[in-house]
C-alpha cells in the first residue's frame, strides 16, 4: 500500500511550504503580465504578503524564482522591483532572437511532436473565432508556438537563451505592444503552415518576417 505522502513525492506534488511558495509565484508572475504590477514599481514585499495571504517566507522565495527568470530584479534598497525593459533593449533583444529562432526552427522540422503542432494550429484556429481576440489567450499560444520549435531544435543552449530574450521581450510587449495581437495571429500561423509543410526556407522567412514585424512596429510606433 502507498503512503498519501508517498504518492505525492511520486506524483511530483511539492510539500505544503513549496506549494506556498509556488502558489505565490504563480500569482506574482500573472499580476505582472496582467500589469497589475509595472515594470519599474517597488514590490512592497509586507503588503502583498498580507494581498496573498502569506507569509513573507514563500513570498521571498517566488520573487527568487522571479529574479532568477528576469521577471523582477534587487533594487538599491535591496528590495524587488518589476523589472523595466525599455525600448533599446527590446529592439536589441529582438535582434538577436531573429537570428536563434530561424537556427533553432529550421532545426526543430522534423521534431516536433505531431501531437503538440495540432495543438497550437487548433488554439490559433480558435482565438480567431473570437468576436474579439483575448490578450491573455493570445499571450498562450505565443508562449506555445515559440516554445514549440525552441524546445525541439535539439540545443538546450540556444533554447534557454531564447527563453530569456522572450522574458525580455515578452515585460515590454505586455506595456507598451498590447494592440499588436491581430498582426501576430497573421504572422504565427504562417509560422505554423511552415512547419506543417516541413518547409525550411518557408519556415526561416516565416518567423524572420514575424520579429522583423515587431521591430518595425516598435520603431514606427514608439521610436
């Protein structure tokens, strides 16, 4: 007979003082990207303990996680504070992401589980059956599609690099891009149809024009 404490290290569930801690991570991370705290703002750590209903423990470790992700960063005071991506970083970081990512996808054709493409062709498919498109479920199939081929392209280097410009990408986006939703769907799916056609040069012109989109959009838009 298995323990229920067993079973639940089997299971991968945390202890109860992890799953405080994952707990306040997860709501950090979405109050972040749902902007209800912004890049630049002093994360008072007692206030939003007490908003959580934590204690400042599990608080402390999310916000470690947090930094260790790029999502917030030490302050002069030694406090965390949401970090702030501003637009030279964002066009930089987009420069070099379309590099990796047209490496890292021309890489991944062939790769990628069958199963997962149709997954992110369905999600994509339904958002634009939405009277409006939704930020936050457009924000889920972003995650998905990039993810898909970073995570199949068969270098762990290049995808944890990729993962991090997207974190940084991703912090100004949320700010500054929000109303580029449209223009995206426009533009992953023709990521997709590329690597369902297992087309290479298709697939690196396809998620080039993708990023090459959002440098000129930031710069005619913001610059």
């Amino acid at each position: 007979m298995v323990d229920v404490q067993d079973q639940q290290t089997t299971e991968g569930l945390s202890p109860s003082g992890e799953n405080l801690s994952y707990r306040a991570y997860t709501a950090i991370s979405e109050m972040i990207h749902k902007r209800r705290l912004r890049g630049g703002e002093i994360i008072v750590e007692g206030r939003l303990a007490e908003l959580l209903g934590l204690s400042r423990t599990p608080l402390r470790e999310a916000l470690q996680r947090l930094e260790g992700e790029g999502l917030v960063a030490k302050h002069a005071s030694r406090s965390f504070m949401v970090r702030q991506v501003d637009l030279s970083e964002y066009l930089q970081s987009l420069k070099v992401r379309e590099v990796l990512e047209a490496e890292a996808l021309a890489n991944a054709l062939g790769r990628i589980d069958e199963a997962e493409l149709l997954t992110a062709q369905s999600e994509i498919e339904g958002l634009a059956r939405l009277p409006n498109m939704h930020t936050e479920d457009h924000w889920q199939s972003d995650d998905r599609i990039h993810e898909l081929f970073a995570s199949a392209c068969g270098n762990s280097v290049m995808a944890r690099i990729i993962k991090d410009l997207r974190v940084t990408t991703r912090l100004f986006e949320i700010a500054r891009l929000a109303e580029r939703v449209e223009a995206d769907h426009v533009e992953h799916k023709a990521i997709l149809d590329a690597i369902q056609e297992g087309d290479v040069r298709k697939a690196r012109r396809a998620i080039q024009s993708h990023i090459r989109s959002l440098y000129r959009h930031a710069v005619n838009n913001l610059g």
